[in-house]
C-alpha cells in the first residue's frame, strides 16, 4: 500500500507517547515493516524504562509487543529486530530468545535470517579478556549485533514493488554482513572535493557541514548532532539510539516509497528520521516523554534543515 494523502490516517507519521504493548492507534496490516530495537535489559538508566527485569518479566514484555506487531502488520511484512547478546554472566543470547519467542508464538513468523551490523572500530575497546594469553578464561568481546529478519504469513508482501535501491546497494544489503566502514574510502573522498571547493568559494563552517551531508549522506544535518559517524550515533542524548543508517538500509530493502514503517521502541526517533529520508511513512511509540521530546526535535529539526 502506497499512501499519498494522509489526512484520513490520523495516527501515521507521528510519534505516540505511550506503551506499545497496546498500539491500539495503528489498525490491522497497515504496516508494511517493523524496524526496531528493543531495550537490552542490561540496566540502562533509561528515564522510564526499568532495564533490569527478571528475563520472565522481559520475555513478556517482548511477546506482548511481538503480538501487537503480528496485529499491525500486513501479509508478508517484515519484522526486524536489532539486538546484541548481552555479556551478563552467563553470556545470553537474546537473538536466540527473540528468535525463539517467534517461533513458539502461535503466530505465523517465517524466519528469512539474520544480518550481522559489524560494529567494527565503532565497537570500542573492551579489554574484559577474562585471561590475557592464558587458556584459564579468554573471553569474547562482541563487536557485531544482529538484525533478526522475519515475515507474518508469507514470504512475499502483497504489492511489493520498486525499493528505489541501486543495484549495486542490493546486492550489497542482501549479503547477511553489513559492513558500514566498507562505504568510508568512498565518502573520503567526496567529503574531501566538497571541502575544497567550499574553501575556494569562502564558505563557512556551518555551510560547510551542511553541503557536505547533504552530498555525502543524502540527508540534511539535524541541528546539534554529528553526521558523520556512521556506525554509532554516540552524539544523541539518549542511552542506546542505532545509527540511522541501520533502519535507513532495511527500510530501503524492504519497503517501497510511501510505505509504513513502525517502531515500537523510538527512542530518539531514529527509524522515524530513516523514513522520512526515504519518503516513507512512520509510526512509533515510546514509554518517556522526554524520549519522544527529543525524538520530535530531530524529526523537525530535519525537516527543518531541508527547507
Ligand atoms: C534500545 S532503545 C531504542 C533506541 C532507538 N532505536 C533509537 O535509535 O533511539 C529502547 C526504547 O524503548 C523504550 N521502551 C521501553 N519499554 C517500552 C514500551 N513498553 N513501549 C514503548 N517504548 C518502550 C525505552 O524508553 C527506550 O527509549
């Protein structure tokens, strides 16, 4: 479904401060993709959110939201759901508890795999080794996260046309690691000519960026952050926001212009910025106002800057 006139869908294109566990705004299968993150539950300080559940009261929480997105989504479309294993002790797969609460719902989930995001030199420099050069304790440092992919009813979706993907962009996104580095060389370059010829034309520093995210990143800058990195997004005041980039690729492969796509975990509205630059709809929900205040600013601060 391709919608051009929103005024009849009252909850499309906003940010709903509020409990996803009941997303009763959104209609049945009117989303085409969910693209999320869930909190971790490893004792983040979010504002409203108690990250430090027992894993049965996670469990729950996460099925009641993997229910209602069953609900909201159309035949055929995707959930994706970005998640690292946790290092608590013991280690904790969570894409395996996420892939099995999917599995066991009741609810027809087909597995189409799992993308590996490589964090790579974005991923820090843990030296919890357990045992430095000894056999007594190594210990792994993950430095990937996972995007677990899955369809409701049926492999394909219904009217499932043209992404506007390149075809180079496709071949890459469908390969199951997404390498963000793999792109730096490329935009070095580019970032570089853009800089020579604002300094031969004795432009400033703001126009500067500007241009240069424009050209570079396809995308305005949003006031106060920092566009380039690519990997994290460590400049949003927020305890664990993706980078755009994230929900910005898997909504390119996976919907067409004037789709919908949920999160049902905003946070500070990354997946509602990757939409928008994709000319695709969006509707998310978030526990903390403060969360959808900051959220609400980058949306606007983008359209903003655009004009
Ligand atoms: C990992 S963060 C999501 C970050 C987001 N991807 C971003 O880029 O900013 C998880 C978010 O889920 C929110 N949250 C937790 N429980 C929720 C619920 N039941 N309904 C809606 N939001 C919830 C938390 O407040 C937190 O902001």
């Amino acid at each position: 479904m391709t919608i051009v006139n929103t005024q009849p869908f009252p909850w499309l294109d906003r940010i709903i401060c509020g409990d996803a566990r009941h997303m009763d705004e959104v209609p049945d299968a009117a989303v085409q993709l969910v693209i999320t993150s869930p909190p971790y539950n490893v004792a983040k300080d979010y504002s409203d959110h108690n990250d430090n559940l027992s894993l049965d009261q996670y469990v729950n929480l996460l099925n009641a939201i993997w229910r209602e997105c069953y609900r909201v989504l159309a035949p055929g479309g995707r959930l994706c759901v970005n998640v690292a294993n946790t290092d608590r002790k013991p280690y904790l797969s969570l894409v395996s508890v996420i892939d099995e609460q999917l599995r066991l719902s009741g609810q027809t989930w087909l597995h189409r795999g799992h993308i590996i995001w490589d964090k790579g030199a974005s991923a820090g420099i843990s030296t919890a080794w357990g045992s430095f050069g000894r056999a007594s304790n190594p210990t792994l440092r993950d430095v990937h996260e996972y995007i677990t992919v899955w369809s409701k009813d049926q492999l394909k979706l219904e009217d499932g046309g043209e992404t506007g993907v390149s075809g180079n962009q496709f071949v890459a996104w469908t390969r199951s690691i997404w390498r963000p580095e793999e792109l730096l060389p490329e935009l070095q370059k580019k970032i570089a000519e853009k800089l020579a010829d604002a300094r031969k034309r004795d432009k400033d520093d703001a126009w500067i960026a500007e241009s240069i995210a424009r050209a570079v990143w396809g995308q305005a800058v949003v006031p106060g952050e920092t566009v380039w990195e690519m990997t994290t997004e460590s400049s949003v005041a927020h305890p664990a926001p993706f980078p755009v980039e994230l929900p910005k690729r898997v909504i390119a492969l996976y919907t067409q212009p004037g789709d919908v796509v949920l999160d049902p975990f905003m946070g500070s509205g990354s997946t509602a910025i990757a939409a928008k630059l994709t000319g695709r709809h969006y509707v998310g929900y978030e526990l903390s106002a403060e969360y959808c205040q900051l959220a609400a600013k980058r949306v606007t601060g983008l359209a903003t800057a655009r004009t």
